[in-house]
C-alpha cells in the first residue's frame, strides 16, 4: 500500500475489469497517480459471488482507503448486475460513494479529449478491441447504442480471439489447398508448442478464450514480414471492425454527420499499423469520420467516473447521473409497496417451536400445513377457472402460455411449461417458463436478478409476446420487481395477465394484472422459506392451469391422455395402456395401431 503523503486528497479508486485483467488505479484530487495495479478477469457474468468478492477484496487491500470510487466492470450491462457490484462494494469500502457501470462506458470516458462524465458534444463511438470486441457509442442527448460484445462464440469481430482464431484457420486451409505449409503456420506451430499440424486440433479444442487470443501477436508479427495469409488475415478483421462502427454510428445519428471514433483496447492501442487501417476503412464507409486513438487506459475513465460523485451536492436526496450509472436509472420501488408486512414473512404461530419438536412432530406440522394451503388454494377456484379458459382460448387461437418468476416461483413455472410437450404433444413454444437470470438460476441462485424490472420487460419484449398470449406471473409475495416488469410490458403490448402470489391484500396497479390469484395459506412454518406451502400452493395452481386448458382442447378422453408424445419407452407403454382401455384390443393389436398411426392415440378409431 502506498504511503500517499505527498499527495492532495480526496483520492479517487479507478477499477477497470475486462475477460482477461482488471486494473485498479489510485489517483489524487490533481489527477496525479499515486498508484496502481493488476488483478484477474473482471468480467462479472464469468465471476461468482465468492469470485467477485476475492477480486474487489484483494483490491481493496493493496489501496488506501479511497473517497470514491469509479468501477467498471465488463458484463454488468444491467441493473442486476450492477447491484450484485454494489453489494460487494458496501461490503468492502463501507460508507465509499460508488459510481458502478460497465467497462465500455469508462472507456468512452477516457476518450481523447473527453469532457468528463455525461453526453459528449457529439456522437461518438468507442472500437475496442481487445482479447474480446465490441463498439459502444453515445449520442449528444445520451442514447446509447452498441454492436457486438457477444463473446468469443456468438461475437468478438476483429479481436485478439478472433484473429487468432482465423490466423489457424487459414494456415490449415491453406495447406490443405496447397500441401505446403506457410510461414504463418510455423510461427503459429512454435506458439502453441505443437510439433506438426494435426496437433492443432487437440490444441484448439482445448485451449480458451485467452489462449487463442495470445495467437494475434504471431499474426500481427507474419503481416510485417509481408505474409500473405496474415495481412488477409488483419485486413479482414479491419474491415468486420469498421463495419461494426459504423453500424454503431448509425443507430445514433445520420450518415453525414460528423462523429467521433475512438479506438481503443490493447489491440488496437499496441498495434498502430493495424489501428491505421481500421481508421482508413471507418473514413471510406464514413466520409465525416473523426478517428483517434485512445491513448491511455480506459481505467482513467472510471478515475474520471468515481471523482464526478464528490462534486456532487445533497446527493442521498437527490441521486446523480453518475450515482445511477450512467444513462441507466436505479431500480424502482417495487410497484407494490404497501406498509403492511406481507404474508410471506410473517411468523406462524403453530411452529414457534419448530427447532425444538420431535422429528415425527414437526412432520406432522408440515404436513397439516400443506393441507391448510391446498384448501386456501380451493377458495380461488373460479379465478383459476377464468384462467383456464383464457389459455385454451389463447392456445387454441395460435397464441402461447408465459409463465414469468424468479428462484422457486421461476423454476415450477419452467418445470410446468416443461411437461406440456411430452404429456400433452404441445409445442415447445406454446407454454413457456421464464426465470429471472436466466437458465443458470434453474440450478443456482442468480443475486439480484429478480430485482430488475427492466429485464422483466426485456425477456417479454425478445420473447415476441402479443395480443393472442397469457402472461402468468408467479411471485410468492407478490412484489417481485422481474415479474411486474414482465407483467407491465405484456400488458402494453396486449397480452392479458395474471399473478400468481400469496398476499391477499395485494392490488392491482393501474390496471395490472388483469387478474390476482391469491390464496390466503398463511405464515410458511419456517419463516420465509416460500420453497415449502406456498410453493406446494404454486404447484397446484399451474397444474390446473395447463391440465384443464388441454382438457379443454381435446387433448384428454375421460382422465386419459390421448395426445401424450410417445418418445420413450415409458410413454410407448402408456399410450399402448390407453389404447387398450379405450378399444379393448389386445396389447399387440395395441402396439401395431400405434405404429401405423405414427403413435399419434388421436388417430385411433374409438368406438
């Protein structure tokens, strides 16, 4: 830790992590250094709590006690993310004002010529390449836009990887075509230790995303030996990142306005011959392109970030932009927020003794109190009736089921959607299940995740959900910020929508949902853990809800399933079973009919 007497507080702390390395800087209030230093890989979506933890910890042992912070992190491109950040950081530097977005934002910051925080005069946009890629702009008015940043499978456009990558695969294709193996390929050879081709593969297959991008600076040093292959190699990862820019820019402003490219990351920073050719392909597709290079660390931004919050006055009443990270908003209130507590939370009375009942004992409780939740559930059966009718209406007409929760509400919503296609032939899209965080949180806890409403709506939005769906939302308290987000954007964009929860006095909000199921099965008897009655509750309300919507659909004759796909052999049996019961033929007879009706029971003549 640096002593720091000679310089002028406050201090301000810079912390920029990308997929391969993160740095932290400490810098005085004259902008002067005091000190810095690297750590591991910043990419939050790479890092669990406990990874993310070690990382800012080790951080913050190194520093003195900064007054601010800056903190850019690649991944944390939702609120989500950015709160699971800012736990850590409350955690860390106690009572430290924490400026937390992404590390494409920083960078954009610490732009040549960069005012500071906030909109630039004019629209610019950031090229980075790095070990990864992306292009991230801004306009005057602060809209934002970006092109890439999917990672090395689904993206990473003229990076490090992706240069590497192609660099092998061109040495390969080359001397398939012409038996002879190239320069390139020799270098590439000696950089991963293989002793001939073929051992490339092993090599590949096995090697990440650092391994492959650590390949570029063979490529880079073949092109300035005039290799043919590698200078192909560069110009096309030149012109894919152009292409991006540009893409960029024209999601912010018009073709013939000025804008300002910035290009950085350590590609482009380290390799100036490359970075010429990017500028000279962004000027030809973009005639009033401003083209420079960033020349110091885009941790510099985050210094720039973190220093904006202490200029700012009365901030705990009234948050700044840069304590809001940047163009995003904090998080709402949760769009019901009554002063009551709710049910979920409550103690229940009858297992006040809980830890200290005989095993037998307390079974026997909790098993009483599934029977108290499955009658509460009975008293809301004509809305579940209403429901029932709104989805066979709705699956019937084309439309689809959306169930939207988070942790164990998400998952028996998954797990419903899940069983349709084989019980009852539906497909796959008709009944959907959507989790807060996505399918990582079906076998783990995602923090935060349901805090955000704004991914609620997004996950509507890119599921293409309209007017001839049902968006069912499953939030046990009833106050889930994911599932009213998702509720609020399938409601403007006319879908009808229901919620699913146990708090009897909750409300409807400005019209949503359409409809509430709420049964009233009290206090959990371990307080809180809405795994237990109310998710026994939940259970039984989704299995009436698509049960007796595909009755109603004709998918069920008596209490037999006659439209189950027959994929296993389980299955293969049962239908075999129903086929019997309902024409009495015997077992083989059974079994050739199936077989010739593509084991499709509907297309069985019952008398």
């Amino acid at each position: 830790m640096a002593t720091a007497l000679k310089f002028q507080r406050p201090f301000t702390l810079g912390i920029e992590g990308g997929g391969t390395r993160t740095t932290a800087l400490l810098a005085d209030a004259r902008g002067r250094e005091i000190e810095r230093a690297t750590f591991g890989p910043g990419n939050v979506r790479l890092l669990d709590d406990r990874a993310l933890v070690k990382l800012l910890r080790g951080i913050g042992k190194l520093f003195e006690k900064p007054d601010a912070i800056g903190l850019g992190l690649a991944g944390a491109r939702n609120e989500s993310d950015r709160q699971r950040v800012r736990a850590v950081v409350g955690k860390i530097w106690k009572g430290t004002p924490c400026h937390v977005t992404h590390d494409l934002e920083v960078a954009l910051v610490a732009r040549p010529g960069g005012p500071g925080p906030g909109p630039p005069a004019r629209a610019t946009v950031l090229v980075l390449s790095g070990t990864g890629s992306c292009c991230f702009g801004m306009a005057a008015d602060g809209r934002t836009a970006k092109m890439g940043g999917w990672g090395h499978v689904l993206g990473d456009k003229g990076s490090g990887f992706e240069i590497g990558l192609r660099g092998l695969k061109a040495v390969v294709f080359y001397f398939d075509r012409d038996g002879a193996w190239s320069r390139l390929g020799e270098r590439l050879l000696a950089a991963t230790n293989c002793n001939e081709p073929n051992d490339l593969i092993d090599w590949a297959s096995q090697a990440d995303k650092d391994a492959m991008a650590a390949l570029a600076p063979e490529v880079f040093a073949a092109a300035k030996k005039r290799d043919r292959i590698a200078r192909d190699v560069l110009a096309g990862a030149a012109g894919m990142l152009a292409k991006d820019a540009v893409a960029c820019a024209g999601k912010l402003t018009k073709k013939n306005s000025r804008v300002d490219f910035v290009l950085s990351g350590g590609v482009l920073r380290n390799q100036p011959t490359f970075a010429r050719t990017v500028a000279l392909e962004i000027k030809t597709r973009w005639p009033k392109a401003n083209v420079s290079t960033q020349k110091r660390d885009g941790v510099w931004g985050a210094i720039v970030l973190g220093a904006a919050l202490l200029k700012e006055t009365n901030s705990q009443a009234q948050p700044s932009k840069a304590q809001r990270g940047g163009q995003w908003r904090d998080e709402p209130a949760s769009p019901q927020s009554p002063v009551h507590l709710p049910a979920t939370e409550e103690r229940n009375r009858r297992s006040m003794n809980l830890d200290k009942l005989p095993t037998q004992s307390a079974i026997t409780l909790m098993l009483s109190e599934e029977a108290r939740g499955a009658g509460a559930v009975l008293g809301e059966s004509k809305k579940i009736a209403r429901i029932v009718g709104w989805v066979a209406a709705a699956l019937k007409n084309g439309g689809r089921l959306f169930y939207v929760g988070a942790g164990t509400s998400g998952r028996l919503g998954v797990l419903d959607a899940s069983e349709c296609p084989p019980t009852f032939r539906a497909k796959p899209e008709q009944v959907q299940g959507i989790i807060a965080g996505g399918p990582r949180a079906l076998t783990r806890s995602i923090e935060g995740a349901e805090d955000d409403s704004d991914a609620g709506a997004a996950a509507v939005q890119f599921r293409g959900v309209g007017k001839k769906d049902v968006v069912i939302g499953i939030a046990a308290s009833g106050r889930t910020p994911f599932v009213w987000g998702a509720m609020e954007a399938a409601a403007r964009r006319g879908a009808r929508t229901a919620l699913v929860c146990f708090d009897p006095k909750l409300k409807r909000r400005a019209g949503v949902p359409h409809l509430i199921v709420a049964p009233a099965i009290g206090p959990e008897v371990l307080t809180g853990s809405t795994r237990l009655k109310a998710g026994t509750a939940t259970k039984l309300i989704l299995n009436c809800i698509t049960t007796l919507a595909m009755v109603r659909l004709g998918k069920v004759r008596g209490n037999l399933m006659v439209d189950l796909d027959p994929k296993n052999k389980k299955l293969r049996d049962r239908a075999v079973r129903i086929v019997q019961m309902l024409t009495g033929a015997e077992e083989g007879e059974a079994w050739q009919g199936l077989e010739k009706c593509g084991w499709d029971i509907r297309r069985i003549n019952f008398p």
